[in-house]
C-alpha cells in the first residue's frame, strides 16, 4: 500500500479534531445545532489553516444520514463518500485553474437540479479570489438567491481581491494563523501516534518554520522523518532547516551587550564554516532580543524553546533596555535588506556593526532604580582585548562619591537646586544646533555628576555625540564642575524652552491681531472699502535669547 502523507492522513475528520479557529467552529456549531443556515459560507485565511477542511467537514454535517448536526457520524455512506473525495453532492471547484466565464456558467447550469444522493448539493469553490471579473458577475445573482437545496462554500487567501458585491452576500470568517504552541502540540501529539521519537526542541523548530500553517508544519515533519532516519533530532532538524545553533545565537548575545565588534567578526567567521541561513539566523537574533526586552519590562519571558532563565537573565543585566529595543530594530531590518547585500554574510557583519555604532549616547549611564540595565563602559574597550565582566567608568568620567546616602544625592551635590531650565538655556554659551537640541529637551534630574534630560521624539533627529558633549562642556563652564548630560528620547512632561517659546510668540501674535482688530483706523478701512485684515502677515521679532534664533 503507498504511503500517505501526514498532512492527508491527519487531516481532521471532524471539529473536534480541529486545531484552533475556535472562533469559526463554534460559530459553525452553533449554526448547525439551530439550524440557522446561511446559503454561502467564506473562508478566508493564509495557506494551511484549515479553510478546505472545515469546508469539507461542514459539508459533512450537512449531508450526513443522521441529520443536520455539528458531530457527523463519520460511518454512512455520505460522510465516508466526502472524506474519500467521491460524493457526488459535493463539488470542488479549483478556482485557479477555472477562470474563465464559461466554466462558471457551466458549473451554475447543474444548481436547479436536486442533490443525487445527499440533503444538499453543496459547491466548494477553492481560490474563488482567482476568478476573472466576467465570472464573479456570472456567480452574483447565483450566489445571493440560490436554490433551497444549494450551499456555496467559498475558500481564499486573499479576500481583498473579492468584490464587495460577493463579501456582502457571504458569511465570512477569518481564520487566524497558529501559534508555534498550538502546532508543536499537534505534532507531539502526531508522532507519539506515529510511534516517531522526535525531541521537543526539534518540533519546535518545525513548528516555528511552519510560520503559522500546520499543514507545511506536517510537510517539514515528514521531511525530517526521512531526513533523519525515523529518530527527529534537534540538530539534523537544525542542519535540515538551515537554522543555527542556539550555542552561536548566545555568543553573539554576550559580545553584543560588551561592545566587542572584533569578537562578533569572529564569531560570524565560525559560522559561516557551517554554510549558514543567516536570514534564519537574523530572526533567531531577534526573537532572542524580543524575549530579553520582555524580561527586562515584566521580569519574565517564555523561554521554553529558546534561552534557558539564567541565560535571559544575564542578558536583561547586561544590556540596557534602549539597546535591547535598538539591536532588536536593527535585526529586523538587516533581515529586510539582507537580499541588497553583496552576500549575506556581509550584510550580516554589517548588521552586527550597526547595533554597535548605533548605540545612544547614554549606553554607558547608570541604571536607574527599577531598571535592569547595567552600566557598560566595555564598549569603550579597544579591539582584541578581552571584554570585562563588570563594566567600569571610563577613567575621564567622574565618579559618584562612596559616602552618598543610599537613597539621596551624593555628598557634593546635596546643595543642588534643579534650575530653571529655560532661563538656563539662554545663559549658556551655545550656538547652531546645539542650542536647539538644548531648547528642545526637558530637564529631569541630576545623579552624581549626570544631568538628566528627555529630548522631545519629534526632535530625535538633533541627538548626536557631538551636540551632547557641546550641552555637557557648556554646563560644567556655567557650574564649575566636571559634568556629563544623559539625555533620553521620549514624551516630554514639562514644556520645553522651545515650546514655550513658541507659545509665547503665539500669544503675542493673537494679542497683534486683537489689537489690530480693534484699531479704529483698521475698522474704518473694513468699512469704507471692505477691508480685510491678513492675520497670517503678522511677524513677532525673536527676543535676543530666544530659542528659536540660530
């Protein structure tokens, strides 16, 4: 007998056995045990999810001998004849390779005649997006008010190509893509019946190549089945899909968060030795910053088939958050532009590069309290020397005095006053777009020798090294005293000197207008020669220290 596949052979046979969309069978069920019949169902969803399936299965509660009912009998001949692919009531359409108006009004010929064999003659028209025009307006009338014994069971993956005209004579139902749990479990379940000895870590793998779809997760189980020789091990798994070991993934992890591009060099050099997918290696890379940044915000992470506890924690301490969410966009786009490299290690040596001459200014701050950043001066450490386990100020920052109360200031600051950050704006000595980065940011706090400040996202394009070392070098002239400026970019609380300048140059420019407005001369010209005023003509001189003069 000839072997039948795993995605033929476990093919549901009925809602039961189905694997999520309990939103559509439940719909489904309720619909058949109250006999609430709609003439023309739409299945829509991405390929594998089970859009023919549960086409067929309701087909087969519709015509089974026993009745309309939610649970078919499986035995008659009806339900047997369905799960065969031979009953003559139930006719599948590949819409692909149907297109034409000629084939759609010889299949709507046979609608007026009565079922042969079942309650009803039922049309599972599959791909119905790839029909042409000519043919949708051929099935309208047709699909709106068939005839009593009829049903339309329709299946697409792109519903947005479906006219309006035939979405609003169906009943639609989306059908949503699997999560990689509810697939590993259906594959578990699979090969203990299959009697396969398969490691969960390499189901895994399976499931999360299956990008949602439990049928190419079945397709890619039957290959490793044949690849591996019976037994599903985790590293032919691995070898087969083209994946790297997660051993590597962890080294990349640790010589990020230290700053050591000549180790990362190193570590894609090894890799590449094993003739890599480095697109499966940039998604690994960010799943595992994804579940580093969820750790980082919530205390915990589903590292099940990933990074074990104590490895996710080491990571969250020893990356800041600001470079976990900056390494995770930067994955995700060298996996986007990885085609346009001149290879694709290249473009993933560049990628890692990025991660590191993109970090934000303050990648080397102290953490703040509730926050699982650690500092990290290793970035500073020159190429080929070993990275610190501990990072350590740099020895040009200045150091917070030891004799600091744990919760209050260190001890040659406790006689700060936060200022007055607008006035203090237009006392330092700043000019050009450092003055402007100034103007747009909200000051927040002073610890040790560190000023705080939040730079409004809208003005993001203004950070840079240099522009931050001129507000630093302008501050510590003003106090007297070495100081650094930490500035994140975010949602200001406080109105910045840039945007109360601006609002006070709004409020002058009403009160002109006002004033304009009511000037008798302005009144007498309105009425004598139907005047108007151009309120967009009025200018405001900028004060001598405004923020808004370069």
């Amino acid at each position: 007998m000839s072997y039948l596949v795993l995605a033929r052979k476990w093919r549901p046979k009925n809602f039961a056995d189905t694997v999520g969309q309990e939103h559509v069978l439940k719909a489904l069920t309720n619909a058949l045990e109250s006999q609430r019949l709609h003439h023309a169902y739409l299945f829509a969803g991405t390929r594998g999810v089970g859009k023919t399936t549960i086409a067929r299965i309701l087909a087969k509660a519709l015509n089974c001998e026993t009745g309309i009912t939610a649970e078919p009998c499986g035995k008659c001949a009806a339900c047997q004849e369905i799960d065969q692919g031979r009953f003559v009531d139930l006719i599948e359409v590949d819409a692909a390779s149907k297109t034409k108006v000629d084939d759609t009004r010889e299949l709507l010929d046979n609608v007026q005649y009565a079922p042969a064999a079942g309650r009803y003659k039922v049309y599972l028209i599959d791909e119905v997006h790839m029909l042409s025009k000519s043919s949708f307006n051929a099935l309208l009338k047709t699909l709106e008010e068939p005839p009593p014994h009829v049903k339309f069971l329709l299946a697409t993956t792109d519903p947005q190509k479906l006219p309006v005209t035939v979405l609003s004579r169906c009943l639609q139902f989306n059908l949503k893509r699997l999560t990689p749990k509810l697939i590993r479990d259906r594959l578990e379940h699979i090969c203990k019946e299959e009697s396969v000895n398969a490691e969960p870590a390499a189901l895994a793998m399976i499931a999360r190549s299956a990008d949602g779809s439990l049928r190419d997760a079945l397709s890619l189980l039957d290959q490793a089945i044949a690849y591996c020789g019976g037994d599903v091990s985790e590293v032919d798994v691995g070898v087969m899909l083209g994946t790297i070991d997660r051993q590597h993934v962890s080294r990349i992890l640790r010589l990020l968060a230290h700053g050591d591009g000549a180790g990362l060099m190193s570590a894609v050099a090894e890799i590449d030795q094993q003739f890599p997918d480095y697109l499966h290696l940039l998604q690994d890379l960010a799943r595992s910053l994804q579940q580093i940044a969820m750790y980082q915000v919530v205390g915990a992470a589903d590292t099940e088939d990933d990074l074990v506890e104590s490895e996710l924690a080491d990571f969250a301490a020893a990356m800041s958050q600001e470079d976990a969410q900056l390494f995770y966009q930067t994955a995700l786009l060298g996996r986007r532009d990885l085609y346009l490299a001149p290879d694709p290690r290249s473009g993933v040596e560049m990628t890692l590069l990025r991660m590191l001459a993109f970090q934000p200014g303050g990648s080397a701050v102290q953490s703040e309290p509730g926050r699982r950043n650690a500092p990290k001066a290793a970035v500073k450490v020159p190429a080929g020397t070993a990275a610190p386990e501990m990072a350590q100020p740099a020895p040009n920052e200045p150091q917070e005095q030891s004799g600091a109360a744990p919760n209050g200031p260190p001890a040659g600051v406790r006689d700060w006053q936060d200022p007055d950050w607008s006035g203090l704006v237009g006392e330092l000595q700043l000019t050009g777009f450092s003055k402007q980065l100034a103007a747009n940011c909200e000051y927040r706090s002073r610890q040790g020798n560190s000023i705080h400040l939040v730079l409004d996202k809208r003005s993001e394009s203004l950070l840079t090294k240099t522009r931050q070392q001129a507000l630093a070098d302008a501050l510590s002239g003003k106090y007297g005293e070495p100081l650094r400026v930490v500035i994140s970019v975010g949602m200001v609380e406080k109105e910045t000197p840039m945007q109360a300048e601006v609002r006070r140059v709004d409020e002058k420019i009403e009160a002109a207008r006002q004033s304009l407005e009511a000037d008798p001369n302005v009144k007498a010209l309105k009425d004598m020669f139907g005047a108007e005023l151009k309120t967009d003509s009025i200018e405001i001189v900028a004060s001598e220290n405004s923020p808004l003069e370069e």
